[in-house]
C-alpha cells in the first residue's frame, strides 16, 4: 500500500510584467543613447563608463553597455510601479514612463550621477547639482519609449 501526499505551495507574483520592463528599459535606452550620442558624445564615452572606472579613455561601447543595463534595472523598476498602481491604458503607462524619466533624471542624472563620478575622480564630473536641460530631454524620450514598449509587450511576455 503506498500513499501519495501532495503540497501545495502558494507563489506570490510582484504586479506588473518585469520581463515588459526589461524590454521596455532596453528600447528607451537605446533611443536616449541614440540621442545622447547625437547630441553629447563625451556623456556616453567617458562619464557613463566612468562610474565604473571604464573611462578614460573614451570608451564608447562600455557606455553603452553601463546605459543599457541601467535602462534594464529602471525599467524593472518602472514594472513594478505601474502594476502597483495598477496602470493599464495605454496612454497612462506613456504617462507614467514620462514622469519616471524626470525621476530619473532629477534623482540620478542630476543628483546622484555627479557626486558619484567626483567620488571617483572621473575627469568628466559635472557640476553639482546637474540639472542639464539636455539631459532632460534624454531622460523624457528614455520613459516615453519605456511606457510604449512596456504597454506593448506586457501581456505578450
């Protein structure tokens, strides 16, 4: 006589789709960096790569990478917020990646990024605080194309 025991085991899921917010982060990313690029090459070559001692000098390819990943980490980040608030149209989750690309901005780029590369010497060290109009816009494009893609795939991925 044998017997069988089952278990059951309950999974808790975070809201929000975070392979969508990978995605998402990637795609906006790319298009801020696209712009970056166009607009301020330095940013990308040496002050992203130097937040991990990648530059100097110029290295490109390593700030794209640094961008990328960063896109990635928020973009996972931007998920879990809008499934939180339980963000579901379309044209809110645009909304929303715009406003977490000025949170981004105003926390990271213009705070947090400069105190960071002063700490490490960068050579490409901004101002203190860095609140860059420029940069601005980077950001903006970075969560506009967050919020799309991440309305697009979430319940594809």
């Amino acid at each position: 006589m044998s017997t069988q025991s089952e278990t059951a085991t309950a999974t808790e899921s975070l809201p929000g789709s975070w392979q969508a917010g990978v995605l998402g982060g990637v795609v906006g990313a790319a298009a801020m960096g696209a712009l970056i690029l166009a607009m301020n090459p330095p940013t990308l070559a040496v002050a992203i790569p130097s937040l991990y001692a990648l530059a100097p000098p110029a290295n490109p390819a390593a700030g794209l990478v640094v961008h990328l990943s960063h896109g990635a980490v928020l973009g996972v980040a931007f998920a879990g917020g809008a499934g939180a608030l339980a963000l579901d149209s379309p044209g809110r989750l645009v909304a929303a990646g715009v406003g977490w690309g000025v949170v981004t901005w105003a926390v990271l780029a213009a705070v947090l990024m400069p105190v960071w590369l002063g700490a490490v010497g960068s050579p490409a060290s901004p101002p203190f605080p860095n609140f860059a109009p420029p940069s601005l816009l980077w950001h903006v494009v970075y969560g506009a194309v967050l919020g799309g893609v991440y309305a697009a795939a979430r319940d594809r991925l």
